[in-house]
C-alpha cells in the first residue's frame, strides 16, 4: 500500500444488487469434449468446461442473474472460489483464451517477452503483419514496396513467432481483426490484442479487449491477466433497418450518446430483438468501433447470423458447439446493466460523424446544413472504404451495388476512391464474385489488404499539407491528423455505401435519400438504396496462402537484432524506484485539451520505429498542445530558459537526472492501445503523469510501465498549475506544487493502483518484475 496521505483510493462504483433466484441449467452435451479453437491450431481447444464450472461457483456467490458480459468473463476467472467480484471496483484476474498482435506493437510485445527469458507461449497466440503497409499507388506495388522496406522487421517477427510458438500472417495477409474473425474467433471466448479495435471479435460472441503489449506478454507467459471488474452498458435493439441504413450507423448513433470517454470502464452488451436481424459482421462493426467510445469491449449474444458466418468459414463444429452451450452465451432473464441505451432501428437513420472526433455524430438529414453551419469545406476530396471497420463481403457488395448504377447511368466518381479489402480472402472472392470490377470500372483503387490510411500510412498527394479539405471514410477514428498528417484534414465517418454515394457526388452535402445526379444521358437520377448479400452465394476463396504456423521441431530458429539497427533495438530494463520521495521535478508539458495516443506517439511514417524504443521516443507528445504557448512540440526547459522539441527538452533532463513530469486534461491517452506512449515517456526520464482523467488502456501501460498515472481529485486543480511550476511527489501520497515565489499548495490527487501494480512501480516496471520472479525459481 502507500503511506497514508492526500492521494488514496477512491471507488465510486457500487455492486450491482439483484433479488436472490434460481437459475435453471439448460441440458446440454457434455461440455468437456474437445473441439478445435480454430482450423489453423489442431492441438488447441474450446473450454466451455471452465466457464461452466466456474458459473457454477459464481451463481452460488453472486444470486443473481448475470449479463453475457459477466458470464464470459466471470468463466474465465483464474480463481472463482476467492475473486473479489464487484463491478467497477475488484480487480479480476482472468485467464483468456488467446492473444494476438499486429506487426507495430507485436515488435515491442515480443521483445519483451524475450526479456523474461521463457522458451514457449502459454497460451496459442498470433501475429499479423498489417501496419507498416503504405497506401501510396495500389495493392500490389504498395504490398510488394512494403515487403522490401520492412524485410528486416518481417523478418524479426517471423524468425520469433518460429521459435517461440506463434501463428505468423505474413503481410499481405489482411487486417488483424479481419483475420480473427474468419479464424478465430469463437462464441463464449476471452481473448486479447494489442489493438485497440480487438473488440471486433465481439460480433462473434466473444469479449475481446485492446491492450498494451505488455499484458499480452503477461498472457504469453502464463499469468493471470488482470482487469478492473468491468461495469456494463446495455444497448436494447428493437425494429429492423431498412434503406440506407446501416449497422455503422448504430454505432455512429451510440458515440454520440456516450462520447468518447462514456463506456470508460464497461462492456457495452446489445440485447433485443433488434439484435437478430443484424449480419454476424455487421455486429463486428458495432463492436469494433466502440473502441471510440472508451468501452472495455463490446459483444452481442449468440445466434443463427453467427452461426450461419461460423459455417460459411469452414467452422462448423463450432456452430454445433456453440448451440448446444446457448444457456451461457446470452444474458441471463432480469440481468441488471449500469446503463442502458434504447435503440429503434425502424427509425435509425443513416449518420455522419466528425470532423476532428467519432463522437461528433449528425444525421444525414441534418448534415447539409451542418456542413454550411460550421463552415466544413464542402468539396469531398476523397471517399476510402474498408479498414478493418467495414469491410466484410457484404460492405463490399452493398458498396459494389451503388457503385454498379452510377456506372449504369454512365457515371464515374468525382472524388478520389480507394478500397481497402479487410483480408487476402474478401480482397480474392470480390475478385471471384466480380464486386472489384465494379469498383474499379467505377474509378476505384484497390490498396492493398492492410490498415492503410485508416492508421495514417497514406502517401496523399492530392493536396498539400496544410490544406482545409474534406475526407470522408468507413473507418472508425477520425482525430485530427489522423489519416494524412494534415490537421486541416476534416475527416468524416459513415457507412461504406453512403461513402461510395458521395464519391459520385463529390460533395459533402448530397443526401442520396433526397437528393439526385446527372446521368450521362443528361437526365436526373436517384440511386436505390443499397444491396448486398450477407455471405457470398458461392462461398468464400481463401485466395493466396499466407499463414505460418509454428514448426513442429524448432531446429535451430535464431532471432538476430543488429545493434546497429534503426529499426529494432533489444531492451533494457528500467531503474527500479529508488525509495525516495520525488521532490521538485519540472513539468515538461502541461497538455491543453484532446491528447489522444497519436498525439502522444504519432503512427503513420514513425511507425516504422516501432521496435526501437530510443528512435520512436523521439516523436513524443509532439502532437500534444502546450498550454503555455498554444503550440505543439515547443517547450519551455526549465533548466536553460530556451525553448526546444518535447523530446530535446526531455532529453536534456534525462542526461543530467532531473525527473519530470507530464500534465494532462480529460480522457488523456484515447484512442490506440499503443504502448510506446507510455514507454516513450518512460524512457526519456518521465516518472509521472497527472490528468483529469485516464483512458483505461493507457491508464494500464503507465503503470506495466513503471510510471504513476494520477488523477486530480477536483478536475478543477487543473487550473491552479502553472507549466513552470515544480512538482513534489512526497510519500506517494501527496503533491506538493512549488510557486516562483516559493509558496506551495497541496492538491489531492486519486490513483486505481492495487497491491500487485504498485509492485509493477517498485520494480520498475511490470516486466522487472517478472524477471524476478523468474531469476527467483531459477
């Protein structure tokens, strides 16, 4: 524990209370019998077993009836006879199923992991090579470019995954979420990813949470994973869609109810009759996008759509898995929810969110004269769909079908279009079922099957930088900057088949509910609302093969790191805490306003640094506004009097030992699960980081990492700093400000730390730790 002092725990969330009942068990099949987790891993198998004894042991502590959300994750406790269960407040430790990564954060997850010296997963574990791809001419030279610029780091997570036991999707493969979803993803599972957009596997059915590399490496290496006892949203669906709406549009309707930071601490569970008339990938839109919303994850019950998709992707003996284990993979009759949402889809309307933030959502009736009220430029530049956000076969085919009668009325687009395929198996079988040559004859460009611009790897040459412009996408993120670097970029996000719609337009105000084209012919048209199949008829075509899965025998497998490489660099531990109190450490930012994770460590062209700590460290928080000078990347050092870069100005307090400290507003950290954003502040000396309020993914890389996130306990405090003001962390317990004139207030302070994450802070970090106790059995 800390000593005793001003800053303390705080829970403000109570249990939720329910009558004491009785719970039925449905008969089923014995649930001990193995069934493979995926067609790719035959020695590896769904324990529906775990989470029925366990539930057992809950139901009898708890009496009350439980959601989806506490049922898989409470059946997934580590110790269910003595877990602290209380939403909002216990800490859970948890034991998923799998955990995967993608090829920017996997460098650092495995370079870690290869520092607690262990000679195999624990648990089945993947790879996915979709990150360092850049968007620059079109899908094969963009992929074939990438290959040769990336091969040293390809080549790292290649040799790893080999000789530690991982799956490895070779690029070109797709886009992690895709892949887990045609692969992996399973009903009643629990799994992590060092994205934040895990959740996407939610529309299986399955709690699927976004962390840092860092507890991906904790389930790597056979620990328990811990995670604050989530709260839970509900979402009631009732009606059916129709016309040009979508299922993006009901989650670009719940960012704007809950904001971004509203499902903070919760697992949003849609319920309703509503739920059924969804497709299995269009509920994995809904849950991949409430990454925006702050949500732990996202998840819907499973049903016949999921079991259709399960089939159509050659997992059947899942489906019949899975329906026979039905009792658990719904929320109980009378579950209790903290909050819940009432949506009718009947009269859900299509939804344009943005400029600038997801949560910013308009209907489409209402968006013309949004677009005229705020002065947003009105000219659509460019329309890009895909992104592992929308691009099932079905976005595709409803995209394709927009795409086709604007080319029957002899119709190209007037905006720049550009289809990111989610996986080499959509990107082969729109080829197959003819949905790319619609696309294409419509003056799209195909770009490779990666993130792509969704993340920022876009060469955009079609307006300088600088430029006040318009965007419009189906991807799920849209801060500034985001896509192309360009902070006049007004980013907006819709579904896939009203972005194609405005491509033809290129125009942000036309409504093609309402509104009509010209024709070749000359004469006025409207287009039919989209169509599109659910599945492909014919079914899918896996297309090339570029999976590599563990070897039997490892032989000789060798994984080098140059020491003279930019691009990957071993690590080194961090210094343990000293013991000491942390006394007049100068602030090296106070942050102003929206400081998300690309503001922190931007992606695009620094991604490439992913792998070594000191190169990317040298994009921190350059995005991040100084609230003393309204500029970004220009400080204040406190020890010369000079202004200089973020990074130099840490630096310089790094090399002569002087600590520092970060100060932060609302939500500080959103967005990606990037852990170089705390690392990065880490390595350049930084030792705590005090906001108003944390994201959650963020909030637990700071502390794996051995830093102090903090929060001021009147939000209002904020003000009271000054950017030049020294900072006392005395006792871990109080915050001592030091004014020019030598004069001190006191400010409380919270902190969520348990006992075992202030063992991560003693250590040096969560890593250090594990060391230890390793060196400790050796």
């Amino acid at each position: 524990m800390f000593a005793s002092g001003a800053i303390s725990r705080t829970w403000k969330a109570a249990a939720v209370k329910a009558p004491l009942r009785t719970f039925a068990q449905s008969a089923t099949a014995s649930t001990a019998k193995k069934v493979q987790m995926s067609n790719l891993e035959k020695d590896q198998y769904i324990n529906y077993q775990r989470i029925e004894d366990n539930l057992a042991i809950v139901r009898k502590r708890l009496g009350q009836p439980m959601t989806l959300a506490e049922k898989i994750v409470y059946g997934h406790l580590d110790d269910a006879h003595n877990q602290d269960i209380e939403r909002g407040k216990s800490y859970l430790k948890l034991r998923p199923d799998r955990v995967a990564c993608q090829d920017a954060t996997a460098q650092m997850a495995l370079l870690q992991f290869m520092s607690a010296g262990l000679p195999n997963v624990a648990v089945p574990s993947t790879v996915h090579c979709d990150h360092l791809i850049e968007a620059q001419v079109g899908g094969a030279k963009d992929l074939s470019r990438a290959k040769d610029i990336n091969k040293e780091v390809y080549d790292f997570l290649s040799s790893s995954c080999a000789k530690y036991g991982l799956g490895f999707w070779n690029p070109g493969s797709g886009i992690i979420h895709q892949i887990i979803l045609e692969n992996y993803a399973f009903p009643g599972g629990l799994m992590i990813g060092t994205d934040s957009h895990t959740p996407n596997a939610g529309g299986l059915g399955m709690v699927a949470i976004g962390v840092g590399g860092a507890d991906a490496v904790d389930v790597m290496a056979d620990i328990p994973w811990e995670l604050k006892c989530p709260k839970v949203i509900g979402v009631k669906l009732t009606g059916k869609m129709s016309g040009w709406t979508s299922a993006k549009d009901i989650i670009l309707k719940v960012a704007g109810i809950l904001t971004v930071k509203g499902g903070t601490g919760a697992i949003v569970e849609y319920f309703g009759p509503g739920v059924d008339t969804l497709s299995c990938t269009g509920m994995a839109t809904i849950c991949n996008m409430g990454a925006e919303i702050g949500a732990t994850t996202s998840l819907f019950p499973y049903n016949s759509r999921m079991s259709d998709y399960l089939k159509a992707t050659t997992r059947p003996y899942i489906a019949e898995w899975a329906d026979s284990f039905q009792h658990n993979l719904k929320a109980d009759a009378g579950a209790n929810y903290d909050q819940i949402i009432e949506i009718d889809l009947n009269t859900l309307e299509p939804h344009i969110n943005g400029p600038f933030t997801p949560d910013l959502a308009t209907p489409l009736s209402k968006f013309k004269e949004a677009v005229k009220a705020n002065d947003w430029p009105a000219k659509l530049e460019v329309g890009l769909i895909g992104s592992c956000t929308n691009s099932s076969y079905e976005d595709m085919s409803r995209s394709a079908s927009i795409a086709k009668e604007a080319l029957d009325h002899g119709l190209k687009c007037k905006s720049i279009f550009t289809i990111t395929p989610g996986s080499e198996q959509i990107r082969a079988t729109i080829e197959k079922d003819g949905q790319m040559e619609i696309l294409n004859n419509a003056g799209g460009i195909v770009l490779a099957n990666a993130c792509g611009p969704c993340i920022g790897q876009w060469d955009r040459q079609d307006v300088p930088k600088g430029t006040k412009n318009s965007i419009i996408t189906s991807y799920n993120r849209n801060f500034t900057g985001r896509n192309d670097a360009n902070p006049m970029t007004h980013a907006f996000v819709a579904s896939p088949e009203l972005v194609t719609a405005m491509t033809f337009a290129g125009d942000l105000t036309f409504d093609p509910t309402k509104d009509t084209l010209i024709g070749a012919d000359g004469k006025p048209f409207k287009f039919s609302p989209p169509n599109g199949n659910e599945l492909p008829p014919t079914g899918y075509d896996a297309g090339e093969d570029t999976y590599q899965p563990p070897p039997s025998e490892k032989g000789d497998v060798q994984v080098k790191v140059s020491p003279t490489s930019n691009r990957l660099q071993l690590l080194e531990p961090f210094k343990k805490w000293d013991g000491k109190d942390m006394n007049d450490m100068p602030i090296l930012i106070k942050v102003k306003g929206k400081c998300t994770t690309d503001h922190i460590s931007m992606a695009g062209p620094w991604l490439k640094f992913r792998g070594h700590l000191d190169n990317i460290s040298n994009n921190m928080l350059i995005g991040a506004l100084n609230s003393e000078n309204n500029a970004v990347n220009s400080v204040k050092n406190q020890l010369t009097g000079e202004y200089n870069t973020v990074p130099g100005v840490a630096r310089d307090y790094k090399a002569k030992n002087v600590p520092w400290i970060v100060i932060g507003d609302e939500n500080y950290g959103e967005g990606s699960s990037r852990e170089h954003a705390a690392l990065e502040v880490r390595h350049l000396g930084g030792a705590a980081v005090i906001t108003k309020s944390f994201a959650r993914i963020h909030e637990t890389n700071c502390k794996k990492q051995g830093l102090l996130p903090l929060t001021f306990a009147n939000p209002a405090d904020y003000d009271k700093i000054d950017p030049f003001d020294k900072v006392s962390i005395q006792g871990l317990t109080s915050f001592k400000e030091a004014k020019a004139d030598g004069s001190a207030i006191d400010i409380k302070l919270n902190h969520t730390f348990n006992e075992d994450q202030i063992k991560w802070f003693k250590f040096g970090s969560a890593l250090n730790q594990m060391a230890a106790k390793a060196q400790a059995r050796a």
